[in-house]
C-alpha cells in the first residue's frame, strides 16, 4: 500500500528498527549537533525529536531521514536487501519510463486543520534547528518541497531549496542559478511581477526526493511521485496562490517572492561540507497563508560534510537520471553509474561499460559531463570497464590507479556550469564556473586481449565455492 504521509512512514520504517526518538534536545545546539553526529555513518536510525525546550510537546523534528539503503527503499517502493547497484536500476524507471500519475485536487486533509492568514502568521511558533553552529540562521526548509507554475504554461514544478526563517511573516529562498524553481522566478521579475509560491515543510518523503529528482522541464514531480505510488497524490489548493500543496503536508505556507526585495543570508552548511556562499542578500518569501497540522512534524534534511541525507539520497536518484540522460544520447554498452556520496554525490560520478569500439570510454565520459543532471557543481567523471562496480570506491580507485595514463586519459574541461557552493569555484564574476576533469580508466582498446588479467577467482569459480561451502560464503 501506498505511504499516507510522513506519520505513515515513520511507523513503518519503526517497524524496520529505523528509528530513535529524543527527547529534550534544544533548537540551539542539540538538534542540528546530533544529527551531525549520526550522519558521519551511513545505516545510523532517523531521529524524531520531541519535547524540544520552548515549544509545545508533540511539535516535532524528523532528521537523518534518508541515510540508509532500507529507509530509501521504504520512500521510493523498491525491494529491501538490493546492492546499490540494483537500487539505482530500479530508480531509472523514475525517468521518464515510468507514467506518470496527475495528482487528485481534494477540497480539505489534514494540513488544513489549523490555518493562518495575515497578520495571524507566525513562522516563529514552530522549533526550526540551527543546523550547524556557524549557521546566519535558522533553516525551516531543507528536506522541503517549494511548488511554482510556470507563467507560460500549466507545468507545476517542485523542487527542493534552503529556506531560512527570517521573521513571523518572512521567509528566505536561495536557488542556485540555472535551476528550475530560479528560471521560473526569474521569468516572473522579468514582467516586474511577483513570483506565486507554496512550500511543504513536511510530507511523505518521496515528495522530498521527487522534489530532488533531475526531472526534466514541464515533468511535474508529482506526476513522477503518483507513478511511483500506483496512485495519485491528494493535494489542496491553495487559496492565495492555487498552487497545489500535499493534503497530509504538515507544515505549508503560501506566498510570493517579490522582485527587488533581498534580505541577507546563510552562511549555511551545505552539501559540499563547507560553509560555503558566505552571507549574501538573497529573496525572500512574503508569507500570506500558514497552515499547519496538529502537533506538526518538521521533516529535516540538512547537509554537511558528506555523507548527509541531502548526498546520499542523490547518489541513487542522480545516477539514474545520468544513466537514462546518456542512453537518449545514445551511449551504447553501460553496465552502471554512481554519484559517490562521499563527493557529494555530484562531484564525483563514476560509469561502468562494456567497452565496444575504440573511443568508446572517451564518448562516455563526455557525454556523462554533458548530461542535465551530471553537469552541475561536478569535478570528476572517472568511466571504469564493466568488471568494475561502480559503486565500490576501492575497485574504481584501484582502477584509476591501475589503467589510468596520466598523459593520454586525462581531460580538463572548463568554463562548466558550478554554483557559489563551490569552495574553489573562479572569482566573483565567474562564480557559477568550474573546470572538471574527465577520466579513462578502462582497459586501452589496443590492449583489450594483451592487458594482465586480475589477480581474484573468476566469477564462475567464486559460484562454486558459494554453493559448496554457503556456510562461510553468505555473501
């Protein structure tokens, strides 16, 4: 059966021993510190934080959402126990292969069931961590999902970007140009108008990876999210900008992003591990509308240093965008692709192939880097040969260490596409640029047949044992 919401998630990945609750950590420090503390390993259990100190007990903190393989299964419908490997197949068909469900307008659901407007909205009431000690701020938004429609057409967009509590009534946004929730809003303040918004602080978290999904321009992620359901997701309109919100969201506001207002912030820790961007005046959100469940569950999803809920999420759902992007380019022979999550799971991607013409490996990784969803913020793309899994780092490093030669298979590319995150992005005037490189480390060509062969037991005779001694083989 479909997940309900997040209160229906949350008890069934407790019943997969995925989660711990905490009691009494504060806004301040706790929170964010702890959270930091579990994500430093991979499998670590969800934290649900209650009884925060300054809020009414029952107003609730979901972190460490999305840091393990069951937990993902679990939002996305794919079978528990799949190697990695087999969890990235499964998500391709989340591209475009799978169709699509238009979500259900309902007239009510649980978000509605406590409702503000004007001078009523009070952003303060609920307990927003200070997700790390050198945060400007405090972040309502990271595992959020920030819906607009574009003003050309009927496409509803939902994507996921940081959202700061400025005051009772103003949020902050920051959107990374080029992205798509930036081009819609830049297209409205072209015409001097501005931007209608809704946001979702909380909801079932397959929301939250639609929201981060690589979808292609005029794909709705709730479309996506409702294939992926087997049914449509409920969802609310708004009244002050009709924009569609989930119906068992738990924390929701509406507004508009003006043209010309900019208010200081961040610095905010983000996915790269830096502090990186600095404090810089940014848009805001005009809140007109608040609504908000009983005893309401902020879904958080902070990065830092990777690993974190924001990069390991992307290691399955980038990797499949990359895979299916070059395939309609027509990169024939991939065997798998990988964002590391200890990378950031953007700036480092790795594609296996069964090599088939000379320049095969070459064509590869350039086609790789020229992909939407691999060619943002991305400093390496290593193309390894089909004996090596993709997203075994060790295997991929002893491949680069082993096939790689520096002189013929290395490629600088620049003046790609980057973002302020970048701690070694160019100067100011050039801050959304980087240079990448690109590696082959597959076999060369002319020494397919000639090139010493691997020192392990081949596959057929590692089958034997495992058969013949499963006892010490449960691999």
């Amino acid at each position: 059966m479909p997940v309900n919401d997040l209160r229906d998630w949350i008890d069934r990945i407790d019943a997969l021993g995925q989660v711990r609750r905490v009691a009494g950590a504060g806004c301040d420090e706790d929170i964010g510190a702890i959270t930091d503390l579990y994500m430093e390993r991979v499998g670590r259990p969800a934290l649900l934080f209650d009884e925060i100190p300054g809020y009414p007990p029952g107003f609730r903190v979901l972190a460490n959402v999305t840091t393990a393989p069951e937990r993902i299964a679990a939002a996305l419908d794919i079978p528990q126990g799949l190697s990695l490997r087999a969890m990235v197949e499964h998500c391709r068909r989340f591209h475009g292969a799978l169709p699509g469900i238009k979500p259900r307008v309902v007239d009510s659901g649980p978000l509605l069931e406590n409702v503000a407007t004007g001078g009523d909205v009070d952003m303060l009431r609920f307990p927003t961590p200070k997700w790390h000690e050198d945060d400007g701020g405090r972040y309502l938004g990271t595992g959020c999902a920030v819906v607009m429609q574009d003003p050309d057409s009927d496409w509803i967009n939902v994507g996921c970007y940081r959202v700061a509590v400025h005051d009772r009534n103003t949020l902050g946004i920051m959107i990374t140009g080029g992205k798509q929730g930036r081009l819609i809003m830049e297209k409205y303040w072209g015409r001097n108008e501005a931007c209608p918004v809704a946001v979702s602080f909380g909801h079932d978290p397959l929301i939250y990876l639609m929201a981060g999904l690589h979808a292609a321009s005029g794909v709705c992620e709730y479309d996506v999210a409702g294939g992926i359901r087997g049914e449509p997701v409920d969802v609310v309109r708004g009244e002050v900008t009709n924009l569609p919100l989930p119906a068992t969201a738990e924390i929701a506001v509406e507004g508009h992003i003006p043209p010309g207002r900019f208010e200081p912030e961040g610095p905010f820790g983000e996915w790269t591990g830096y502090y990186a961007g600095g404090r810089e005046k940014q848009p805001v959100i005009e809140v007109a509308s608040l609504m908000y469940r009983d005893d309401p569950i902020i879904l958080g999803t902070p990065p830092r240093r990777p690993p974190s809920d924001d990069t390991y999420i992307s290691s399955f759902l980038g990797s499949s965008a990359i895979w299916e992007q070059m395939e309609a380019a027509g990169v024939p022979g991939i065997q798998g692709v990988w964002n590391h999550e200890g990378c950031g799971s953007q700036m480092f991607i790795t594609v296996a192939i069964e090599q088939m013409y000379q320049g095969h490996s070459k064509q590869a990784a350039m086609a790789a880097a020229g992909t939407y969803a691999g060619s943002y913020l991305n400093k390496m793309i290593v193309v390894v040969d089909d004996d090596i899994d993709p997203t075994d780092a060790d295997a991929v490093l002893w491949a680069m260490c082993t096939r790689v030669d520096p002189d013929s298979d290395l490629d600088i590319v620049r003046n790609a596409w980057s973002s302020p995150l970048d701690p070694m992005s160019y100067p100011a005037d050039r801050r959304n640029l980087n240079k990448r490189m690109l590696i082959d480390a597959c076999r060369p060509w002319n020494q397919r047949d000639t090139f010493p062969k691997v020192a392990e037991a081949s596959p057929a005779l590692k089958e034997r044992i495992r058969k013949r001694w499963p006892e010490l083989c449960d691999l």
